[in-house]
C-alpha cells in the first residue's frame, strides 16, 4: 500500500473512532433499543447518546408520535412552555428508580399528562436510557457559561488601530497626510469613551431580563386570568420597602383544591407541594433589582403615591414570563417625578405641612404639585 493511500485510510479510521456517534447518522429503532445492542454501530453509543438519541426522535424507525424534545424544550426558551423542561425532569426523576420513573411516565395519574402520553411505550432499558441522559444534562448545566467577549474584543482591536494611528504620526511617517492618522485617532478613540460611557451607565441595569424560574408561574393565568390582586400575593407592598414574595403556604390557599392546571398539568403545582412538604423555600429569580446606593419605597409609592403596579413593572397581567419593562435609571425615574402630579389635596398623607404650596394652590399660582415641588429630586431621598 502506498503512503498516501496508507495515510488518507488511516485518517477515517481515526474519524470513525473519534467522531460523535451524530456525525456517523447512527440510527437507533425507539422501540427495540434493547434488541440492537449487539448491532456494530452500537459500540459507539454509550447509554447518555442512545438516550439523546430517543429524547430528540433520532429513531430508525420513524414513528408519528412527536419526540420528547417537541414539548420538552431542552434550551432556554422566553416564552412559556407549559411542559416541564428537559432540565426539570432531570431535577425531579435524577434519584428516581426507574420503577417510579416509568410509573409516572407511563402511566400518569394527571389528566394533562395522560392525554399527551398516549400510545407512548417504552421498555425498561430505553426509559433507562433516556434517564442516563437526563441525568447527563443536569450536571452539564453546572458549568458556568463563559461570558461574551465581542465587545473587550472590538475594544482592543480599536486600541489597536488608535496606536498604529499615533505611530505613523510621529515616527513611521507613512500616509502622506496627516489628517488621516488623526482622524483616524480620534474616531477610534472616541468610539472607546463611547463603549465605557455606555458599559459604566449600564452597570446594574438589567432592562428586559426575562430569566427562568424555578416553577412556571403566569402573571397572564393569576392576575388577568383568575383575577387576583396583586397584593394579595405581594402583601407588604402597602407598607413597606419591598412589596414581598408570596411564600408557598400562601399559594396553597388556591392549590390546596386546585391540584392540576388545565395547561400544566400537576408538574408545576407539586413543586409547590414538595416544597411544604420538604419546609423549603422556593428560589424564585428576583427580576427588578436596584443598585444598593439607592432607596426606593413600594410604600411611598404604592400607598401614599397611588401608583399602578404597572406603572413600573409594565402590563404584569398579560405577562407568562415575567420581565424587566424599563430600565430603571436615575433618569427615568426623575423624568417620572417632573410629570407625575401629587393628590395634594384630597391625599391625607399631604395634609400636614407643605403649608406654601397648599396657599399657593389655593390661590390659583399653580394648578398642581409634583413629585419635584416636595423634594422629588433631592440626592437625600433616594441616595442616604
């Protein structure tokens, strides 16, 4: 055998040893999984990839029930996927026996569920399969994800020409007018102020985040839906600095009979459950978060100012995932004060004091009192 032949055979043995088993186009039957195990290609499947392989519908065989990735997203997705992700059924069935896995898969007690698992049936070994790989992607998602580094990048790149600029400008003597390398400075300089002006401004600002909780809970389905107030659930958002998360025990006021939502099936609701019965809090992801520096009050402004939720916090009620609406800046929050008039004369909280303003609104001088006029724009108030 030749040398060149000898090597280019050499190269795909080393690729079909070395290649995943999804660039090799193994098939695996979704229902004889079992069976094949002495198949050639199977040597290349460990229990995680054949479980993959079952989850996303890569089967051999092609079947018309939809695949378990079809309602079990695996990725996080921003809006609201009624069915358990891939990554809670990993959290919930990680110490399960498969006895207990295939009980519950197979035949579910809820009605949600019962409905969207007909005619799928699975062996021991496949479910096994299939929790090997559940299992495998939870404690993938223990690695922190690197952050982004486009923009250090683009940053240094302008260094980069901003330095070559200065060079030939002073030394090398290159490019015939000097113009060039100066405009050449100034606008990738200025472009670098730009981008720390605009990462420093942004520090703790957070506007539409839309992070994932730990239990699906729909604003749309509770407030809009069922028309509970919001403070029923945030019960010290009229008397105090932060309008407060529900604990569970409040939740099962409602879950202790509603036991199955007519979208989520049982899934969501028993964590809530779980949660009494294990005494633990549920870690929801708080959201609006403001810089340490700065005080806000729910109670001034909800009590005593009147405000909307919403005003704040945008249309919570048509809301699945809860996001971040505005930015809550400095900025926006005195642009709110300039325009946002007081209830100066029939709010009792105004009653006592302020004694030059009430002459003046009762002699015409002014029509109205904002929030600027008694000391909405003082550094104290908010920055102590």
């Amino acid at each position: 055998m030749s040398k060149p032949y000898g090597f280019f055979y050499a190269l795909i043995i080393l690729f079909l040893l070395f290649s995943p088993p999804a660039l090799l186009a193994i098939e695996v039957d979704s229902t004889h999984v079992a069976e094949n195990d002495n198949h050639h290609f199977n040597y290349f499947l460990s229990s995680e990839k054949r479980g993959e392989r079952l989850f996303k519908g890569l089967t051999r065989i092609k079947t018309d029930l939809t695949s378990c990735v079809s309602c079990h997203n695996i990725e996080y997705i921003d809006t609201l996927n009624w069915n358990p992700s891939a990554l809670d059924i990993a959290g919930t069935f990680a110490d399960k026996s498969i006895a207990e896995f295939k009980s519950v898969l197979m035949s579910p007690l809820g009605k949600k569920m019962e409905e969207s698992h007909v005619g799928y049936t699975y062996s021991d070994e496949e479910l096994g399969y299939i929790k090997s790989y559940l299992v495998q992607l939870k404690e993938d998602t223990l690695h922190e994800v690197k952050p982004k580094v486009n923009n250090l990048i683009v940053f240094f790149f302008l260094g980069a020409i901003l330095t070559m600029a200065l060079i030939d400008l002073f030394f090398t003597k290159k490019i015939k007018y000097k113009f060039i390398p100066i405009l050449i400075f100034v606008l990738a300089f200025g472009y670098q102020i730009n981008m720390l002006a605009d990462g420093a401004m942004a520090l703790g600002r957070k506007q539409n985040y839309q992070p994932a909780q730990p239990i699906k809970f729909s604003h749309k389905v509770h407030a809009a839906g069922n028309k509970i107030d919001c403070r029923y659930c945030h019960t010290t958002a009229d008397e105090s600095k932060s309008a407060g998360i529900p604990h569970v025990n409040l939740c099962m006021n409602c879950h202790i009979i509603v036991r199955e939502g007519p979208n989520s099936g049982k899934f969501e609701i028993n964590k809530i459950i779980k949660a009494i019965e294990n005494n633990t809090s549920v870690e929801w992801v708080r959201i609006h978060q403001l810089p340490d520096h700065v005080f806000f009050s729910h109670a001034q402004h909800a009590n005593v100012g009147k405000r909307e939720c919403q005003e704040c916090h945008g249309p919570v009620e048509e809301m699945d995932v809860i996001k971040q609406v505005e930015d809550l800046s400095m900025g926006w929050c005195l642009d709110c004060h300039d325009k946002t008039a007081v209830d100066f004369q029939t709010n009792g909280y105004y009653s006592n004091g302020f004694k030059k303003l009430h002459e003046d609104l009762a002699a015409g001088v002014i029509d109205s009192v904002r929030v600027t006029d008694i000391g909405g724009r003082e550094c104290a108030r908010c920055h102590y």
